[in-house]
C-alpha cells in the first residue's frame, strides 16, 4: 500500500515536472514576443538609406505602435525562432537610395527580393563572411545595381532561384562563380556582359536541378559561332531564352537536340538562322508549348 502510493506519488512529481518544462519550452515552441532587437535595428538603418518618396514603408518605425517587424511591410519572420526570414521590397512605385551593410547583420533572410527598385547606380552589400548563406531565393532584376556581386554569389549554396536582369554588374562574365550554387533550378541574367558563350551554355551539364534559363541579350560582337561538347540527355531544363545575342543557331543544333526533351519554352529569336535549321529545330521540339525564332 505505501509502495503504491510513493510510485502514485512520483508519478503525480514527474508529471508536473513535465508541465513545467513545456510552459518553459513554450516560447521557443512558438516565437510571439516580436522582432528581435538587434534585427529591428538592422532593418531601420536600411531604411535611413532608402529614398521613400510614396512612404511605401511608413510601418516601418521606432514608434512604440510599431515595435513588431513581423508587421512592418514587406517583412516576414520565423514563428519559430523570431528571426527575420524574408524581405521583399518589390512594390508598384520604387525606392531609391541605397543599401546599407546593415542587410548582411540579418544572418537568417531566407527569401531577399528587391527588383524594380532604383538603386541608383550603387553597389550590392559585399558579402565575404558568408553573412547571407541561408538565402534560397534572391531577386535582384531592374534594380539598377552595379560593381560587384560575385563575392555574395560565391556563398550561395543553398540558393534555388537568382534573378539578376537588367543590372550592371561587372564581374559576372566568367562563370567560375556560378558551379557553387549546386542547388539552383531558376537563373535570370538577361542583358548582363558575359563571356565565353560556349562555356555558358555547358552549365546545364554543371547545374543538375537547372529548370529555367534566360541568357537574352548577354553576348555582344560579331556572330558567334559555337562548339558544344554532348550534354546528358537527362537534364532538367524546362525553359531557355537564349534571345538576341547573334548566335549561328546551327552550329548548335546537337547541343540543342540533347536538351529538347524537357523543353516547354525555347526563344531563339534574333540570332542567326540558316539553310533547313529552322524546321529541323522545329521538328525537335514538336511539343513544346512555346517556341520562337
């Protein structure tokens, strides 16, 4: 009888113990005390850069109205862990201005999307440190950036989708720092300087997940005329636009024939075309659902 009631006993002791652990846990279970500070204060230096001439981000703010992030525009956290995960500043009237290093103190951003802004001109924060790792999707298009990037890109492992049209940076033309980014199934660089279209257009082969590719506008010069050594015909490539760039569309036939049995949307408009190449292109991708000359 008093074995019973001492094992009821530790029982009734074990389970308040239990209770009292998982009220303690309970904040990190669910995170519901707002921004963290230093985060706050990371993303309110960006906006002392930042040109706001439509007050796009008026919820941003010291104020104590407005000391939850997670409710300022265009700012998304984890409920888990409090951390900013996600900015996206894409709105139908741009922000000018710059910037700030500030961006790199927010270690856990997950999604950065800040096309259509005008950055005037200005460079993206260098990243040597690796301070933005976590990103898996980065937006940068029409954002009128320029300098350098690739140090950013070079520590990009985990990113699936870079949108990089339409900017100046100078550093992309080798393509030594895109065979980091194993992961990535979506990349943009329309009207971005590259070079060694032969080596760029291999990068199917370097780039297993690769599903869009948008290289319009991207070689200059007179017409280019490529080798291009056979491609695994298992490639994932749903998507390529290879638009405007003064290609002898024949010399890559092979190359195109090896990739066409994903391809649903194929833009080879303003190159050059000659002899049968156009029906033969044609025939070999009968079923896409889009594809121009």
């Amino acid at each position: 009888m008093v074995i019973a009631r001492k094992r009821s006993l530790q029982h009734v002791y074990l389970l308040v113990t239990v209770l009292l652990f998982l009220m303690h846990m309970k904040p990190s279970l669910h995170f519901n005390h707002g921004c963290i500070e230093r985060e706050k204060q990371a993303l309110l230096r960006m906006k002392d850069d930042l040109i706001d001439d439509y007050d796009i981000l008026s919820s941003w703010g010291r104020e104590e109205d407005k000391r939850d992030c997670c409710k300022w525009r265009g700012i998304a956290r984890s409920n888990i862990t409090g951390h900013v995960i996600e900015i996206d500043l894409t709105y139908e009237k741009p922000l000018r201005g710059k910037i700030s290093h500030s961006l790199l103190e927010l270690r856990h951003l997950t999604y950065l999307i800040l096309g259509g802004n005008d950055f005037t001109g200005t460079q993206f924060p260098a990243d040597n440190n690796g301070s933005l790792s976590n990103l898996r999707y980065l937006d940068l298009h029409y954002a009128n950036f320029t300098a350098t990037i690739s140090s950013l890109l070079a520590n990009l492992s985990s990113l699936q989708h870079l949108d990089l049209a339409y900017n100046y940076f100078n550093d992309l033309g080798n393509i030594e720092w895109l065979y980091g980014l194993s992961s990535l199934s979506y990349l943009d660089l329309t009207e971005n300087p590259l070079v060694r279209p032969s080596d760029w257009l291999q990068i199917v082969n370097k780039l297993p997940h690769l599903e869009v590719l948008w290289l319009p506008s991207c070689f200059s010069g007179d017409e280019i005329t490529l080798t291009l050594s056979p491609i695994n015909s298992s490639s994932s490539l749903i998507a390529l636009s290879l638009f405007g760039n003064n290609l002898v569309i024949p010399s890559i036939y092979p190359w195109l024939s090896n990739i066409s049995r994903n391809i649903v949307d194929l833009d080879l408009s303003s190159n050059l075309l000659r002899g049968s190449t156009l029906a033969e292109i044609g025939n070999m991708i009968i079923s896409s659902t889009a594809f121009s000359f």
